[in-house]
C-alpha cells in the first residue's frame, strides 16, 4: 500500500479516543453504530462513498425468513430472520410493510409436497406471528391467476414483507447520530495500526483529500464487498476467514400485473425470481447469482442476465418480457461467507463475526456475510462479542423496541398518518401525501411545515420533488449529490425527466453551504 502524504496527517485530538470506529456505511454499518451508540458508547463511523451506495441499495428489497433457505437446512438463520421480520414491521412501519406472495405449483421444479412442508415450517419457525399464514389457490379462480398464461392451475400464497432497503440505511444512520454518532460520508479508511493497545486510523475526506489520524478502543470492518481489502490491506490483520463475492441483478420492467402481490417464481435451474410490483408504475424482477471476482465498486448487470430474468417471468406470464422492455436496472455484489459451496444459489447467507486480537491487543471484529433482513440482530451479536473489550456496550438491548427516525405514525398507524398529512396539506394531492409518508413517516409533517401551496414548497424538481424535501435530505440524510437524493433516499430517478435531473443538478451546484432547514 502506498504510503501516505504526512502533509495531510493531522494529529488525533488529545482526549479523542473512541470506544469504536465503524468502516462502512451498509446497513450492517450503521445497525452496529446504532445499537453501540445507544448503549453509550463513543462511535465514529466512515463511509468511502454515499450511506448504502452498494450492496444494502442492490437488493430484492424484501424483509423475509428465506423460503428457498430451507432447502439448504438453514433453519436457525430463517427462524432468525422471520423473529426480525416481526420486529422490523413494528420499528420502521413506513418503509418497511406486509406484502402476499404467490408461488404457482410447477411440478417440474419441486413436488407439492415439499412445498407445503417447506410452507408449513415458514409459517410456524417463528412464534408470535402476525402476517397472513400459507394457504392454496385455485388460479382458475384466484385474482393472482389473471396475470399469468393459464399454463399452470394452482399455486401457494405466504406472507413476507417489502423494505425501501437505502432508507432503512440512512433511518439507522439518523439514529445512531441522535444517539451521538459521528456520521462522516465520502470519508475512507485509508490504512489502520495497533499502537499502545488501541487502533490508530488514517480517515480521508475523499472529496478534498484532506487526511485525519483517529484512535479507538475497537475496530468494526463493515466494509461488504471490501471486507478483506480492509482485514488484510489497510489493517494489516491476517485471517482464516474469506469472503465469496457473488453479484446479484435485477430489472425494472412497465407494471405486469394489477394488485398488490409479489410472484415467487420458480425456474428450471432450480433457482427462483421474484416479480414484485414497484414504484407504482413498475415491476421489479430479480435476482440472478453470478460468481464475482473483479473489483466490488462499479458493478453492472449483463446481457445474459438480463435475457435470463426476462425468460424467468415470461414462463409465467402471459405478457412476455423482452430486454427491449426493461426501463432500468441494477447489479450489486453479495458479501457471503465462503462456505465452499460449489454453487452460487447455495452458499449461505448466514453471518460469521470474526474477532481478532492478535493475541491480547486491540480487537478488531470483522463481518462476513449476513441478509438485510438480520441486520439489527447482527448487530446485537456484534455488540455481544465486543462486551469484553468494552464493558460501555454491556447496557441492555434496546434496538428492537425503538422505532427508527419517523417510525412513530401515531393513531391509525400509517394510514392515519397519511390521514393527518392529507388534512395539513391537500395541496399536496394522493400520490404526494402517500410518497412523503412513505419515505418519512411523521417526519412529513416537518417538512411540508407552514407550506399552504406548491409554490411554498419551493423548486419543483418533477414527480412532486421540491426544494423544501431537498433541503431536508441535505440538513438530515448527507445527500450531496442527484444520485443521492433520485436512486438511494428515494427511487424518483424512476420518474423524473431528464430536463428535472439537470435542474436538481443546478440547484446543487447553486446552493449555499449553510443555508439548509434545521431538522424536520
């Protein structure tokens, strides 16, 4: 590795140890800067790029146990994973909510009685449920059976849930900072040492490339994709443990089907694609699992790729698919734990917490795998395993109870929230209102404040974008830039113009530092 310029090196501040520092701004990231941070710990977490710029913004978007898990005997994982489903429907009610999934019968791929096993257990691994349980369907009378081509007469419907996956990043990264965190976006670790029992660090401000040397009690490698890369090149710290990277990728297609379900679709290859409705306006199909060996940043999906998902649901449905119909797309790179699994499908998706302390030195705890949906109890496990070191993390588990930033709906939960928001401001009209609420939960009502007309909202930007929620994004949620505000603290890039891109890209660029809204 190359050796730093000292020019840029400033001293850490006398005093300034912290308890942890967080590499890695995913949803494993700020879960732990979250938890540790509300049990009182010190934390500072970096990010090299935006919160949730890779894997946690490349996925399904599901909150789910994994049905197709069961079939690799990963009980205790979708056990786990269904608990959480649970507690996160309760925590994050606006961006994370209950969806129906229809999985047609298909003899050719599973027996029916494996499904129904498989089904049964899904429904009952978890105690307390609260969602729909398992039941059959008749397509010939079953609304789900419209869309599809007639080929097949029954099927299964399971209750799972959906999550605004980049969101869920940043409500935890709000959290953890009200909590006391330091937050620092476009901000990477460059390299790591033991020294005097504790982690020196040099952190670089990747837009000035300013460079600051920080020490902490402990280090976290949250870093996904970059896992190693940070264990063995920036930290110096040799491990057993590997990382399997595998590159998962979807399409966005025009709606295929009307209704509220998802389809669970199963393929000749044994493997499944889901066809899930998205944006209103689109169906979202995903995911291949491709072997990945080149660099884990700028990731794309392929031609193959993209005819296999367009088969995958035109076996089914009775429109067809064509590449010719995707309107967008996205690829990101799974950080799995390297099991030695022959196939891709089957490596698991459990999480191994490795400790190293080389002996008796600082500890430094490294993430290897793990789902969105078992992110918050990873955390937990993560915290568990560092109570050792710092006994400030032996304060009792507190992020299952705790709502996440605009999670508290209030009455009528999210519907009497869209209620409340619709009355303050009818302005806004039903897919506004049901937008804001669905990004921002209570939150809304801060940032439409004394607004009593479009034109109070400031600029508009297309598809109800305004300067007013500009702002907020920059004051509360480290937006800088188009791509932040239109693909990861919302998914308006679907729906916005060209002309409204260059327009946000002006307003940007034209912006006062300074001049944002105190938080909503």
């Amino acid at each position: 590795m190359a050796s730093m310029d000292e020019s840029l090196r400033t001293p850490p501040a006398p005093g300034g140890l912290l308890d942890l520092l967080v590499v890695g701004g995913g949803v494993n990231g700020t879960g732990i800067a979250r938890d540790a941070a509300g049990r009182g710990a010190s934390v500072l977490l970096v990010e090299q790029d935006d919160l949730a710029s890779h894997t946690s913004s490349a996925s399904t978007k599901l909150i789910h146990g994994g049905l197709r898990y069961l079939e690799y005997y990963e009980f205790r994982l979708v056990r786990e994973a269904l608990i959480e489903r649970e507690k996160l429907l309760r925590i994050a009610p606006h961006i994370i909510w209950p969806m129906r999934f229809v999985l047609p019968y298909t003899p050719q791929a599973r027996p029916a009685w494996m499904l129904r096993l498989g089904l049964f257990l899904y429904d009952h691994l978890a105690p307390n449920m609260t969602l729909p349980k398992c039941k059959s369907l008749d397509f010939r009378t079953s609304s789900a059976g419209q869309p599809l081509n007639g080929k097949l007469a029954r099927g299964f419907a399971y209750s799972d849930g959906w999550v605004q996956d980049s969101r869920l990043v940043v409500l935890n990264a709000m959290d953890a900072k009200a909590r006391g965190a330091d937050i620092r976006t476009r901000t990477r670790m460059v390299s790591a040492r033991r020294a005097n029992g504790v982690w020196e660090a040099d952190i670089e401000n990747t837009l000035d490339g300013t460079t600051t040397t920080v020490r902490a009690r402990v280090l976290v490698n949250a870093g996904g994709p970059w896992v190693s890369e940070v264990l063995r090149e920036r930290a110096q710290v040799n491990s057993t443990k590997n990382v399997r990277l595998v590159k998962g990728s979807h399409i966005v297609v025009p709606r295929l089907f009307d209704g509220p379900q998802a389809y669970i679709l199963q393929n000749p290859d044994k493997r499944i694609v889901f066809a899930i409705p998205y944006e209103q306006k689109f169906t979202l199909i995903g995911t291949t699992d491709v072997p990945w060996t080149q660099a884990p940043g700028d990731v794309e999906i392929s031609p193959e790729e993209i005819s296999y998902l367009c088969e995958s649901v035109s076996r089914y449905f009775t429109k067809p698919v064509t590449p010719a119909d995707v309107v967008w797309s996205y690829a990101g790179v799974r950080p799995l734990y390297d099991d030695a699994a022959k196939n891709a499908s089957a490596v698991t998706r459990d999480y191994v917490l490795d400790v190293d302390t080389q002996g008796n030195q600082a500890p430094m705890l490294s993430i290897f795998g793990g789902k969105i949906t078992t992110y918050r109890r990873l955390a937990e496990h993560a915290i568990e395993k560092l109570q050792p070191f710092l006994p400030v993390l032996s304060a009792p588990g507190w992020t299952a109870e705790k709502v996440l930033p605009g999670g508290d709906l209030g009455e009528g939960g999210f519907e009497g929230a869209l209620a409340r928001l619709r009355a303050q401001a009818p302005f806004l009209g039903p897919d506004l209102s049901w937008r804001l609420v669905r990004n921002y939960g209570s939150r809304a009502t801060g940032i439409v404040g004394d607004a009593r007309s479009m034109e109070d909202m400031g600029e508009l930007f297309g598809a109800g974008l305004s300067a007013r929620e500009v702002e907020y994004l920059i004051a509360n949620e480290w937006a800088q830039t188009t791509q932040d505000i239109l693909w990861r603290r919302s998914r308006l890039g679907l729906h916005v113009t060209d002309e409204d891109t260059a327009r946000l890209e002006a307003y940007l660029k034209a912006r006062k530092p300074g001049t944002a809204p105190t938080s909503a």
